[in-house]
C-alpha cells in the first residue's frame, strides 16, 4: 500500500463544495466553550458534506485563529449561523421541519447503533457544552435523545470526538 498525496485525494474546491448536494444534517453546537471543538466541528461537517453549523451561545464564532487552527479551511466551506441560545435555534429548525436528535445520555435515550435514519426526514444533531452537556430545555424540545454507547470506566467523550462518531453514523446511513 501506498499512502496517497494531497492531489491523489480528489478534494473539492471550494465552489465544488458549495455546489455539491449536502446530506440533510446540521450540527448544533450548544454553548461549545473550545475553539478548537468548534472548528473540528465545521472540519468534521466539511468532510461528510453537512448542511450547516449552528452556534449557539457562548459558542465562538469565525473568523477566529483558534477555530481556524483545526477547521483548516472549513469555515470557508461550510455554511454558519449563530444564535443567541440553543432553544432558539432548535425551535427554528424545527419549524423548518428538522428532526432533533440531541446526543446526551438521558432516560428513554436511543443507543447511536440501535438508531435508524429516516432518508426521508432532515436532521439537527445537537451536542453540548463540555462540562454541562445538552440544556435540559434543549432535551425537552428533542425529538430523540441519542447515546453513544461506551463500555470503559469514563463515560465521558470529548465533544469533536462525540461529532464525529454521530455524524459518521448518521452519514453512513444515509449513503447506504
């Protein structure tokens, strides 16, 4: 095996990108107080072709040397808006007709890998603070609460990590 090159890879452009259909998800990022997760957020949502990055907030916003360090670019790509609490945001999506899928662990939560995706519907997938998690009002307002399932003594991920793993599930189910 040979390990490809940069131009072997076959990147978009960023007008390629813009054109490209989107799969219908939106990450939500609930009051993210990293820099760094936020732009692994709009780097992971770049790669799997995602429709937005909401920030909601305290979440920062770009431009930001912070959020640029790991976005590596995908702030150029990906489409952003900001809101000033993540109920607002939700509420809005909803009403665009989002599914909301916060990823937390809660009673009645559904485990990622028992998850099945509707190809019909569009979804919001909601991730929350480092420390406090998803807002209980944001729970509240969501059509399902998903868990990733974690079998150690930490039941605890990073949150970029927790982004890539629903997003790759969410994805994978959507082009299978």
């Amino acid at each position: 095996m040979k390990k490809l090159a940069n131009e072997e890879l076959n990147r978009k452009t960023i007008d390629e990108f813009k054109q490209a259909k989107k799969l219908p998800i939106v990450l939500v990022l609930d009051n993210i107080r990293s820099l760094n997760n936020v732009g692994s957020a709009f780097r992971t949502a770049d790669s799997f072709l995602l429709e937005a990055v909401h920030l909601c907030g305290v979440t920062g916003t770009p431009p930001n040397p912070e959020i640029q360090k790991t976005a590596l670019g995908a702030t150029e790509t990906m489409s952003w808006k900001k809101h000033a609490t993540t109920l607002e945001c939700v509420i809005e999506l909803k009403k665009q007709g989002y599914t909301i899928c916060s990823a937390e662990q809660a009673e009645h939560s559904v485990m990622l890998n028992e998850f099945k995706v509707d190809k019909d519907k569009k979804y919001a997938l909601v991730f929350g603070n480092e420390v406090y998690g998803v807002e209980q009002t944001v729970i509240d307002k969501s059509d399902y609460v998903i868990e990733i399932p974690q079998y150690g003594s930490k039941h605890s991920l990073n949150v970029a990590v927790s982004i890539g793993i629903v997003s790759w599930e969410f994805t994978k189910q959507f082009k299978h």
